[in-house]
C-alpha cells in the first residue's frame, strides 16, 4: 500500500480509499441493529423489527430518538464502544504501521477516552462539534492523528466533518475555557478556538466525504467542525486517536488524556 505522507504533513490530513473490508463494516451494523432491538422490546415488547439490511441497520435508534426514549438512545451509544468489530478497527496492524509512518514515531498509544461511536441525529445543533483541535480536548501529545470512518456512504447534506487544510502548521491555537455553555446544557464542548472569519478563510476546506470502508486520518492540530447534519438521516461515524509518547509534551504531562480524564487543557501547561 502506497501512502503519500508528505501530502498528510502538507495538508494536515489523508483519505485512504477501501481501507476495511465490507465485511467487518456490515458486521458493526448487524451488531448495532441486534442490540437497538433488544434494548427497544424493553419498552416495547410488541414491536416486531424490520429484517435487517445494510441501509436500515439503524432504523429502530432513530425511532427511538424520534420517541424521545433517551434511555434506549444512551445505552446504544454506549453499547457500540464495546463491539468487539470496533476493537479490530482500532487494532488493524496495517493502521498502526500506517499511523507510524504519518506521526513519526513507534511508540504509539491509543487514547483511552478518545475513542467511540459518533452519533448525529438529523437537525441537531446541541452536540454539533464546533471549531477545535482535537489536541486541545484529548491532549496525549500534539503530535497525534484521528482516525475516521462512516458507517455509510457520506454526502453534504448530512454534514461531513469540515477540515480547514494546513492550518495544523500554525501550532495551537489560541483556546477560551468557557464552562457556563455545560453549565446551561447549551452545548457539551467548553473550548472555543479564537480565530476571526479572516484568518479562518485563508484555510482551504475539504470536506470529509467518504464511504464506509474509507479511512480518513488527520493530525491533532488540524482545525476542523462539525457540518450540520440537515439530511433525514443519522450519521455514524467511529472515531479514535493515537499519540506519540515519545513526544516532549507527552512526557512532561505524563501521558494524561484530556477531557474525558477530567482534565482541563491550560495553556500554560500543556504546551
């Protein structure tokens, strides 16, 4: 397999065409489907499911969130960090060989609260990701990589994750902690990247449309948001992230993971 990795550290991101096989990708939806319906004929035992298929795989989440049944809805999101299909999505060899060559390193780790299933409901703002750096929110080292891929065919009316291409060159950015959003339950994400649309406008976009055997891998310092997802369907998407332990930041912050270990990124010390 031929990479081209100075494209990767020019524009802060690579798409590898076909990289999972069809067959674990339908095998992660069969599993999700099997467990919405088992957690729905817990509310409703009467229901009799559809027959499973690659494009309905999700239809009993989406009644469920169209019921307001939050618990069901919850339990599926927690449920699917814990398919065995997802660990072989993160252990792939030629991943791991693939993420070395990109960040540099063989002395890689894996995030441990940076890893999970991306749920978007249509039309909802409330856990649309803003404009960040994932380097900010996970911290592990600034020289980490995500590692994306959809649970289906992606278009832009489902609203594809937006890179802004180079501007992991500038560094970290400048980040406002603003808690009182949480606090409101006006959104789940304190950080705020302080950029004007200026200066934002001089990054190319590329928009992440891929299919759900594609790979896509981009560097923990690469602007990037959330689209909004306007379509009528859910767009899944399994995320995790890699960083190098060697790094200097790594080691003076002793490995520590970002949010999801209650750690709150301080400039001052984590640069």
């Amino acid at each position: 397999m031929k990479i081209n990795t100075k494209s990767f550290h020019e524009n802060g991101y690579l798409i590898v065409k076909n990289f999972y096989s069809e067959t674990l990708i339908n095998q992660i939806k069969k599993d999700i489907f099997d467990i919405s319906i088992q957690i729905y004929k817990k509310y409703n035992p009467d229901f009799v499911p559809p027959k499973f298929n690659q494009k309905n795989f999700d239809e009993v989440v989406l009644r469920a969130r169209n019921e307001k049944i939050s618990e069901i809805t919850s339990a599926i999101y927690d449920a699917c960090k814990k398919l065995r299909g997802f660990y072989e999505i993160i252990s792939n060899k030629k991943l791991h060989l693939l993420a070395e060559k990109l960040i540099g390193s063989k002395k890689l780790g894996i995030l441990p609260g940076g890893f999970g299933m991306r749920i978007d409901y249509p039309k909802d703002r409330y856990w649309k990701a803003r404009l960040h750096q994932d380097y900010t929110s996970q911290l592990g080292s600034p020289n980490g990589i995500v590692c994306y891929t959809p649970l289906g065919k992606l278009n832009k009316k489902m609203g594809p994750v937006i890179l802004y291409s180079k501007s992991h060159k500038k560094g970290v950015f400048k980040t406002k902690v603003d808690l009182s959003g949480l606090k409101k339950k006006k959104t789940y994400d304190p950080y705020y990247i302080q950029i004007s649309k200026k200066e934002l406008k001089k990054f190319k976009v590329k928009y992440l449309n891929l299919k759900e055997t594609d790979l896509g891998l981009f560097h923990f310092l690469l602007l990037h948001e959330s689209g909004f997802n306007s379509s009528n369907q859910i767009r899944w998407s399994m995320v995790h992230r890699m960083f190098d332990f060697s790094h200097k930041q790594a080691i003076n912050q002793n490995y520590i993971g970002g949010l999801m270990e209650g750690n709150i990124f301080k400039r001052s010390k984590n640069i």
